[in-house]
C-alpha cells in the first residue's frame, strides 16, 4: 500500500486525535469516579494512567510494525500519531527516548529528557507569569 496523500494523512490523524482526546478525558473522568476527586485533586493520576497506557500502546504499535509493517504508514498515523497523540504526548517521547537509546545514543537520549523536562517546566512558568503581569 502506498504512502497517503498529505490530505488523507491530515484526515488519518484528525480522527485518530479526536478519537485519542475523547479517551484521555473519558479517562479522567473515570479515575476521579473510581478515586474521588481528593485524590485525583492531591495527585495526578489520571495524567499518569494516560502517560503510562499510551507508552505501552506506543510500544505495542512500534513493535508490531517493525514486525508486519505492512501498511504501516496508515497505521502510524491513525493510531501513533493521532490516537495517542491525542490521548498523550508522552507516548512520542518515551519512544523517541527508546530509539535514541536502542541506537545507543544514551547520552543524546538523557540529554533529551532533561531539556524537554526544563524547558517545558521553564515554558510554561514563562507562560503564566506573563499572563499574571498582563492580567
């Protein structure tokens, strides 16, 4: 099977994103039932649920397309990039890391993690201070 159009792709991973955010906030709700809303209020689990589901979802996909691979590129797309890009961003990252570290570059991979973490920390401080100044 050939590779998708860039529209087919754009439509593969709109809808496997809407369908991916429907499930990370179904997710959320589903924890605070199960948890009571102190809990998922003192910790956030359900952003831990969804980060660790979707890095084994990620892995499963990664896994059975290097194995079959066949129409894989639909497959990436719909599931990879819009399911769990939709349900979290985490499942990338934590793949990234493994490839980086498969191809032993596990150097690159720690670095890579921490400035993701400190620049994201660091961005979003950046952003809400900015919207405290302004507000």
């Amino acid at each position: 099977m050939n590779a998708p159009s860039t529209l087919a792709a754009s439509g593969y991973v709109a809808l496997g994103g809407g369908i991916g955010a429907v499930l990370r906030y179904q997710l959320g709700r589903g924890m605070t039932h199960w948890l009571g809303v102190q809990a998922v209020t003192s910790f956030p689990w359900a952003t831990l649920a969804a980060n660790v589901i979707g890095s084994m979802a990620m892995g499963l996909l990664a896994g059975f397309l290097a194995r079959h691979g066949h129409g894989g590129e639909h497959w990436r797309l719909f599931i990879g990039v819009g399911v769990l890009g939709g349900f979290t961003t985490f499942s990338s990252f934590s793949l990234e890391m493994m490839l980086l570290i498969e191809r032993g570059q596990a150097a690159q991979g720690v670095l890579y993690a921490a400035v993701s973490v400190l620049a994201g920390l660091s961005a979003l401080y950046i952003g809400l201070i900015t919207m405290r100044v302004a507000g």
